[in-house]
C-alpha cells in the first residue's frame, strides 16, 4: 500500500558541496533537484520536500566558454533608463555568492514556494562556513566530473565499410 507522505514527516538532511573548479550549470541542476525534493522517491511537487545545502568556494566556481566575459545579468532600478547589467566578471568580484544564488533560483519553479527552498541554500565565499555542528553529507560532484570525461571521450567518427 501506498504511504502518503506529509511535509511535517520529512527528515531534512543537509548536503555539503564544494564548487572549486566545477560547472556552474551542472552544479546549479544538481541542487536545485536537492532542494525541491526531486531526489526522494516520494517527491510532491505542491510540498517543499527538499533538503538543505551548503556551498563553500563559490568565488572558485567555472564558467565554460568566453561567458567569464560575454554573460550579463541585468536589473532595473525602477526609474525611466534605469536598467543596469554587469559581467559575470564583475559580479564575481562584487558578490561571488550572487553568481550561484541566481543560476539556482532560475532552475527552480517560478511561483511562492520556489521562495521558501531557497531558503535552505547557504552559499559561502570561502573554505568555512558556520554549520560545522550539522551533520552535513557530501553531495558527490564526481559523477558530474565523470560525465564531462566519458563526453570528452567519445569518438564521433564514422567508420565506413570497404
């Protein structure tokens, strides 16, 4: 028999990542599925179900390409000609934190509850971070590593018969 699941049920586990040297896109995905519960075979999408992260070395994550200088994010000051933009350049010098708050925020569900699984997203410039008392499971990057060589590898080639 099928068991329903409440909100007040779930055990929240928190899952640490370090983003040295990874891929903002893939890491962005991974976590976004982690903080609505897409991970959990019981997954609601009407319940926030997900887990809490908690990112360290975001100054350090990789772009792939020439988006370190081709990619802008943009705001509006709410005044006639006040929309502003930098690169992705400038803002890893201003708020490193922004960078990987922004790519998760757009993966995630656009309505009220995408608000509150953001909330269980902590994102630190350096090595430390202040849940060293949690018990914090490592979320595993290096399936996202292995995935990017096995694409690296492949032989495209076609072999034709003589």
């Amino acid at each position: 028999m099928f068991k329903k699941t409440k909100p007040n049920e779930i055990e929240r586990t928190w899952y640490f990542v370090d983003a040295k040297g990874e891929v903002l896109g893939r890491l962005a995905s991974e976590i976004a599925k982690i903080l609505q519960g897409k991970h959990r075979p019981y997954y609601t999408p009407h319940w926030d179900m997900g887990d809490y992260v908690v990112i360290i070395n975001a100054k350090d994550i990789a772009v792939t390409g020439r988006k370190e200088e081709q990619k802008k994010y943009y705001h509006h000051s709410g005044y006639p000609g006040g929309l502003k933009q930098e690169t992705l350049e400038e803002s890893r010098q201003r708020r490193p934190t922004e960078i990987i708050n922004r790519a998760v925020k757009g993966m995630m569900p656009k309505n009220k509850l995408a608000k509150q699984m953001m909330k269980k997203l902590f994102v630190y410039v350096g090595n430390e971070h202040p849940h060293g008392n949690k018990e914090l499971k490592n979320l595993k990057t290096q399936n996202l590593k292995n995935q990017r060589e096995k694409s690296k590898k492949k032989n495209y080639r076609v072999k034709f018969k003589s």
